[in-house]
C-alpha cells in the first residue's frame, strides 16, 4: 500500500468535472483507490462518493492506493490533483 | 382561425410539434420475488438508454458543456448509485421506477444537505438525471430540440432559455406560446432569426396535436388550423410580398448610416448567444451595441468560468473584426433562476438584488467576468458596460473592481486592451436625471428604453392588466433619453440606445432630432432603420424633436409622430 498526501487547490473545490476526471482516472487502474479527507474514507472511484465527501478549496487530502497497479496510479493521481485537473 | 398577439414578422407553414411538460407519478408497488429479474432488467434497459443517449450527445459538443455531460455518464454508471439502487428491488422488493427514486433520492438528500452552495445545488442535477431514466421506463417521448424536421411550428406555453438555445432553428418555420411578451426572449430570439412567432393563445399546447398542420401570419397574429388552398394562397401571396420588401432592403447593405444632409450615426446589433453574431454581420451591422452576457450564466448548470466565457467573447470579438463589441456584464436578478446562484425569490425583483447589484456583492462572480473580458479584448475591439447603474458610487465602485482586475492581469502578464472603454446603461430614471454626472467618469452611455419606461412609468413590463400605460411615447420617458444624450454630449461621450425604440420606425426621427449618436437593437430590423435614416433629415428631425417636447401626453406625442412618418 502506498500512500501520499495532496492539498487541493481548485477553487470551486472538487466539482462534477474535476471529480469526474478523478473518478475517471481511478477507475483505470486495477488496485483500490481510497481519499481519507475530512476523517472520511471515500472511493475515488465513485464521482458521487468524491462529490458527497464536499471537498473544499486547500483541503488536505491523502490518497490510498493498494494492489498490484499502486505505484503508478499513486503518481498519475497526485500529477492530477498538482494540474488542478486542468482548471 | 386563432387569433393572438403577432411577436415576429413573417409567414410559416408547417407540422406541429408540441411541447408539453409531463406529469408523472410514480407508483410503489411490492413485487414477488420471481419479478426481480425482470425488473432490474428494466432498470438496466433505462439506464443504459440514457448512457447512450449522453454519449451521442456528448458527439456535438465541446468545452464546459461536454465536461458535465462527461460527469452525467459517470452518475449514470456510478457503482454505489447502481448497487443502492439494485438493493431496492433485491432487498425491498420493490418496483423498478420505486427503486430509482430510492436509490437517486439517497444520493440527493446528501448533496442537499451539505453546506456548500455550490455542492447542495447539484442536488438538482442528480435530480435531472433521475427524470431522464424514470421517462424512459415509463416510455415517455422526449423532443430533441435540437434536431427538428424541417417546417416545425413550435407549439409551447413558454420556451425556457436553455430550451431556445437548443432550438435547430433553420428548421422552424414558426413558433406559438400561451404566454410571453412582446419582449420575452422568445420573442427578441424569433425577431433575431426572422422566425414568425405568435404569443397570447391560451391552452394552446392542448389545442394543437403534433402534426397538426398550421400556417400562421406573425405579422396579424392569425394562425389556420388546416389551412384551406385559398388560406394557404392568400399567406404565400403575403410571403412573397415580404421576400420583394426584404429584396428592397438589400441594397441598403452596402450603404453608410446617415441622413439626408449627412449626419452619421452609428447602428448596431443587439445580441444575446453566439448564434446571434452571423445574422448581425448578415444584416450589416457596424458593430455590437449590446452583447447580454446573461445567457452564459442561464444556459450552464455550473458557473461559467473565466476560461469558458474568455473563448466566447474572444470569439465574438474575432467575428467582429474590429469593430465595436459592447460586452454588458451579467444582468440578472430574483426573477430568472440560476442553479448554481441561490438567488431569493424577492416580492419586487425589478425593483431588488439585481444587475450590477448583485456583481458588486459578489465579486468572485463579477471578477471572473472581468477577467474574462479584458482577457478577451486583446483580440479585437471590446468594450464593458455596467448595467442597471443608479448612483455615481455603484459606477465608481465597479470601476474600481475593474482596475484591480486590471492590476491582477498585469501582475500575471496577460495581455488586454489597456484602453478599454467602460460605459453605463442608462436605464434608471435616478441615472438619467445626474447623467452630466455620470458622463464625466464614463466612456458612453447606453440607453435602456424597456427598463427606463418600466420604472419612469411605474408599470412592470409583464403585467397585461396595465400594459396600456407602458408607453415610449410618454413625455416624462422622453425628457428622460434627452437629459441622457444632452449629459452625454456636454462631456464629450458617445450616447447610444440599446432598447428596442431604437429599431421603432416613428421613434427614430424623435432620437434623430434628440441627437442620438449609436442605434442598436435586433439583427433583423437593422436595413429597416438604415432605411429610415437615410431618408430623413436632421434639420427636420430636430424641430420635431423641440414640438414633441413641450407635448403634455403619450396619445399626443404618438399621434405627432405617426404624422410625420407619413410626410
């Protein structure tokens, strides 16, 4: 299991389009993907589970990857959260 | 024959299609346990329909607007969603429609309660995804606007604004409401696009059946129900007398805008969505009088950003080729609803947190569209107005939100016009009567007449009992547009009209002689007014002007005018 933390910096926080980008992202990989935010565990493979978790503008937010894909979905999320999904 | 209120010029003939809001209800029912199968395959069946639905969609679009469908595909095959949703008729047993109003309700309640604004509002495009799946199950027939046959005449109680920018409007050939004004933006966008509209036919999306065959006059506001050959006769004659005076007009597309004796004025179009900017060139138009940025806001689900609105008025500007875009900032209020902005509903909303209102309380909102439009006028000619101004303060305070956006773009190196003009909508009466005022800090004034009427006048636009007192003719509204051209000029601005009496026939000698400086309105009464111009001359306009005002009331002041248009 790799883990690595990020803060996110879009303003309007993670709206239906950066976590659709999210969800989608995630759901390319093999291994379970998990935000811990906000004392919440949600999957990042669910946009409604990222959505609902409400996740504002510089909120801290650590990425859980574990199975046989971890490392290289870890690093492609968190170049994501970096990009600001391209906002 | 029907008769109602002709909003738009012009003759069409075609087949019905009525749109209709449904009224659903769903029923919950308790299923055995042999129906389970069947019913999750129903759900499955609807859900699936959708997802490809979306992604044939998704084929036509681009930028903003793809990305949220992008977002609806992953709702739709959101595995938490999906499994809460198959427990309901595994576990619960119920009913397939139950199950997704479940399901989808649960999902719902958690975005409604969170405290973010913008989070709790797509609540409702959850909501908005639940209808489309339950109308599928239930076999409902959905209209898609944007692919009509040719010939259809819109059958509708009112069309919403997102509706008419779907609209495949090289196939419609007329359009009927139940309700709307003159004014309405059905009514602005069918005078736009010269697409024959009638307005004020009560019960008509129960009257008409799809497929009906109608023909209708949007000039009388008369519509046949199965014409007969002689009707239909008598309205393709009418047609074709239409087509020779546009034919006329034509050749007032390659002349200047001025009067007899020489005076230039400047005439310009009126516009509200991209769409709108080719029949402006089409019809000649020297520049954009008045771009209303609200359609951006009302046609999106989220927030238009910075980028998505840069790219549109970038784009207007580029059409444009250097000349003159007048970008309005966004004219909103309590009575239009944005998803996205929880405005309240007020009891008075012309009269409340409105227009630059509601820019000046919320400046993330306000500087985005700053930025994008300063962003934007480093590819052509783009200028800002503020509407809805009332005191030198609100100007003052909206400049100063634009120099710090200005600063902003400095410090980040983006390029803008440096000497971008800022104007003002004059179109509160308390405007008008310190416009000396005002035109010493602005760069141009834009009259409002729809609004300058409705509050010098005191009669609300939409208000049918006294529509009667809503009138350009009244002298007060009159001393009014003259106190704004002659507080324009006395500081050396430009006063332009940007109400639709700047494209009235009888009203133009009246500004003419006032000393209007720029005429803009709707694309399609553009060769109309040059042709009104260029016929008149301002040694005469000006002395009908002086007669009109020391006239004591409307009837007179119209009846003045009718004269002279005969002369």
């Amino acid at each position: 299991m790799v883990k690595e933390k990020v803060i996110l910096k879009n303003e309007t926080g993670l709206h239906a389009r950066p976590a659709g980008e999210l969800a989608k992202k995630a759901a390319s990989f093999k291994c379970s993907i998990k935000l811990n935010v906000n004392g919440k565990t949600v999957d990042a493979k669910s946009i409604l589970g990222i959505m609902a978790a409400g996740i504002k503008y510089n909120t801290e937010i650590e990425i859980e990857c574990d199975g046989e894909d971890e490392k290289e979905a870890l690093a492609e999320i968190v170049k994501d959260f970096n990009n600001n999904f391209g906002e | 024959m029907l008769k109602g209120k002709g909003v738009s010029r012009g003759i069409g003939l075609g087949n019905v299609v009525v749109l209709k809001k449904v009224e659903r209800k769903i029923e919950k029912k308790t299923i055995e346990n042999e129906q389970v199968e069947h019913e999750l395959e129903r759900l499955h069946k609807a859900l699936n329909e959708v997802i490809n639905e979306t992604e044939i969609q998704l084929k036509n679009i681009s930028g903003t607007e793809s990305d949220i469908m992008q977002a609806y595909l992953m709702i739709l095959q959101d595995p938490s969603l999906i499994s809460e949703t198959e427990n309901a008729i595994k576990n619960d047993k119920y009913n397939a429609e139950y199950a997704v109003e479940v399901g989808f309700n649960s999902v719902v309640q958690i975005f409604q309660n969170m405290d973010d604004e913008y989070m709790a509002s797509r609540a409702g495009d959850i909501l908005d995804i639940k209808n489309r799946v339950l109308g599928k199950m239930l076999n409902e027939k959905t209209i898609d606007l944007s692919n009509l046959k040719p010939n259809t005449i819109i059958v509708a109680t009112e069309l919403t604004t997102s509706e008419t920018a779907k609209l495949d409007l090289k196939n419609i050939s007329g359009i009927i409401t139940e309700i709307g004004g003159e004014n309405s933006h059905t009514s602005i966008m069918a005078r736009t696009h010269a697409i024959p509209a009638i307005t004020g036919i009560e019960n008509a999306t129960s009257i008409f059946k799809n497929n009906d065959n109608v023909a209708i006059d949007g000039t009388l506001g008369e519509i046949y129900v199965n014409p007969t050959e002689e009707e239909k006769q008598k309205l393709l004659t009418l047609q074709k007398q239409l087509e020779e005076e546009k034919l006329e007009l034509e050749k007032y597309k390659n002349e200047e805008t001025k009067t007899i004796d020489g005076t230039k004025v400047k005439l310009y179009a009126n516009i509200g969505i991209l769409k709108d900017v080719e029949v402006a060139i089409k019809n000649t138009a020297e520049g954009i009088g008045l771009f209303r940025s609200e359609f951006l806001y009302m046609d999106s689900d989220t927030m238009p950003t910075e980028k998505s609105q840069f790219e549109v008025y970038k784009n207007v500007a580029e059409m444009m080729q250097d000349k003159e875009v007048i970008i309005r900032t966004l004219d909103i209020g309590g009575d239009k609803e944005l998803k996205y902005l929880k405005l309240e509903k007020e009891a008075n909303p012309f009269l409340g947190f409105r227009a630059i209102r509601l820019s000046l309380d919320n400046l993330p909102l306000f500087k985005t569209q700053l930025r994008a439009i300063l962003r934007a006028s480093a590819f052509g000619k783009i200028e800002i107005m503020f509407p809805m101004i009332s005191s030198i303060d609100e100007l003052r305070q909206a400049k100063k939100v634009l120099e710090e956006c200005k600063k902003e773009l400095d410090d980040e190196n983006i390029e803008y016009d440096k000497n971008i003009k800022v104007g003002i909508m004059i179109e509160i009466p308390s405007a008008a009567l310190i416009a000396d005022k005002l035109a010493k800090e602005c760069d141009f004034f834009s009259i409002g007449t729809n609004d300058l009427i409705q509050y010098t006048v005191a009669v609300e636009r939409g208000n049918e009992r006294i529509s009667k007192l809503y009138t350009k003719f009244h002298p007060s509204v009159i001393k009014l547009i003259k106190m704004a051209i002659d507080g324009a000029h006395s500081a050396n601005i430009i006063c332009g009209m940007c109400g639709e009496a700047a494209g009235d026939k009888l009203y133009i000698p009246l500004l003419i002689g006032l000393g209007l400086d720029e005429f803009s309105m709707n694309s399609n009464s553009l060769l109309n007014a040059r042709k009104r111009i260029n016929n008149l001359d301002k040694a005469e306009c000006v002395k009908l002007s002086e007669e009109i005002l020391q006239m004591s009331s409307a009837e007179e002041v119209e009846e003045r005018l009718k004269e002279f248009k005969e002369n």
